[in-house]
C-alpha cells in the first residue's frame, strides 16, 4: 500500500510489523504498526485487512472457524 499511488500520501512513515501477539486456534494476531495523515487510519486499516484478506484467498489460507462438539452419553 505505501507504495500504491492512491494510498502512499496517507503513510508518514513506513509501517513496522512489530510481530505475533497471540496464536489460537481460531487465527493470529500480528501486530503492525502504520504511521498515517490524521483520521486516515481507519480508511488504511481497512484497505490493509482488505487486501490481507484477499491474498489469503489467491493462497488457499482459510481462517480459522470455531468448531464445537457435543458428546452425549447414554447412562444405564
């Protein structure tokens, strides 16, 4: 994106990925950070998860789902 035309005059700064919070089974948590034009943070935000998204798709990265069981027992 910081590279992209339309978007590279909301970035003041590189954006740094600042690493993996959390790992569950229903994703992870990277956390980055994205120095922007004041109130361009959400329309950034956005685009980023978008595109996020989007490539996860071209790969075949599905995100996780939770899955829940029921197990019944028959008491006698």
């Amino acid at each position: 994106m910081r590279d992209d035309k339309q978007w590279s005059n909301y970035f003041l700064d590189s954006p740094e990925i600042l690493g993996i919070d959390q790992v569950q089974s229903s994703g992870c948590l990277i956390r980055v950070w994205i120095k922007t034009q004041p109130l361009a943070q959400w329309s950034v935000g956005r685009e980023l998860r978008l595109l996020i998204k989007e490539a996860f798709d071209r790969e075949g990265i599905t995100l996780g789902a939770p899955i829940q069981h029921v197990l019944f027992s028959r008491q006698k």
